[in-house]
C-alpha cells in the first residue's frame, strides 16, 4: 500500500492480489453500475481547499454522535459477507472502530453474530443494520440477537426494495 499514490493504484493492485470474485464483489455495483459511476463523478467534482500558515498543533476531529462523543466523524458502514475479504471479518473491523473510538455497524448481511462482535469489541460502539424483509419473524430475530449483544443502535435499509440480479440471498422486501 505504501507505492500506491491514490486510489486508482489502490484497486489496481488489489485486483492483482485479489481473488477474482472477491474483488468484483467489492468492486463491483449493482446491474449497470449508474448509481456508482454517478458517486464517482460526484467525487471528482470535490475539490480541497487547503488553507495555509494556520496554526494546527489543536485540530480536534471529536464530534457528538447521537448524543455519545466519538473520536471522529466516521461511522464503518455495515458491509455485507466481510469474511469474503479478510479472515478477520466483522470482528476485525468491530476491532479496528473500537481503537479508532468510532461506531462500528453490523450487516445483516454478515458472516458473524451480533453477539460475536460484541465479544471481540466489547468496548465500542456496535451498531445494527438490517436489511427489512417480508418475514417479519425473521427481521425480529434478528433485532433481538443485536439488543441482547447491546447494539443500541438500528440503520435500516431502505433502497433495496427489490434484490439486484444476483442476490438472492439477501431476501430483501
């Protein structure tokens, strides 16, 4: 990672070390990627205005999220299947948000228990995403599982009312 100069040499080398599923999965968007190449234009219209000669000995990042401060304004968002890039999985990732004094969010579509994550991170902020779907016996399960492991906080996902091609697994409503 330290020869990559930005995030263009980033993907190139990871597709070169990468097995090829895994690295379509995260690569990758849904059907005809619009939606993707659409955050990607937006991006690239983001430019930095670096102010300079400013004194930036105290540049304090903490912020008040939902009423508990953080160490920055950051949240990992819940990704799905993380085992799939790292053996560590969601544990690692829970691991990394705790020491980085950020919330950590579980995916519904995770290949660890709430309860898993809360162990391996017992000292941070683990919250719960869910994807909503139709066997509402199901998605209280699921709810119940996240608040016993104390996952005080719910991120429901609302844009996936009908599953892409190719993910019949997520089940979504």
């Amino acid at each position: 990672m330290a020869v990559a100069a930005d995030v263009g040499e980033l993907r190139r080398l990871a597709r070169r070390r990468t097995p090829r599923m895994v690295f379509d999965y995260v690569d990758g968007a849904a059907e005809g990627e619009r939606s993707m190449a659409r955050a990607v234009r937006a991006f690239d219209r983001v430019e930095f205005a670096p102010h300079v000669l400013r004194d930036v000995a105290e540049a304090p990042t903490s912020v008040e999220v939902l009423g508990r401060r953080v160490a920055m304004p950051v949240v990992l968002a819940p990704t799905g299947f993380t085992r799939m890039m790292h053996r560590g999985g969601e544990r690692a990732v829970a691991r990394a948000a705790e020491r980085a004094g950020v919330p950590y969010t579980l995916s519904t579509m995770g290949t660890t228990t709430a309860g898993d994550v809360a162990a391996a991170a017992p000292g941070g902020w683990n919250w719960f995403q869910l994807y909503v779907v139709r066997d509402r016996a199901r998605n209280l399960e699921r709810l119940a599982l996240a608040e016993a492991a104390g996952m005080d906080v719910l991120v429901v996902t609302v844009d996936v009312p009908v599953a892409g091609r190719g993910c019949g697994t997520c089940g979504t409503a």
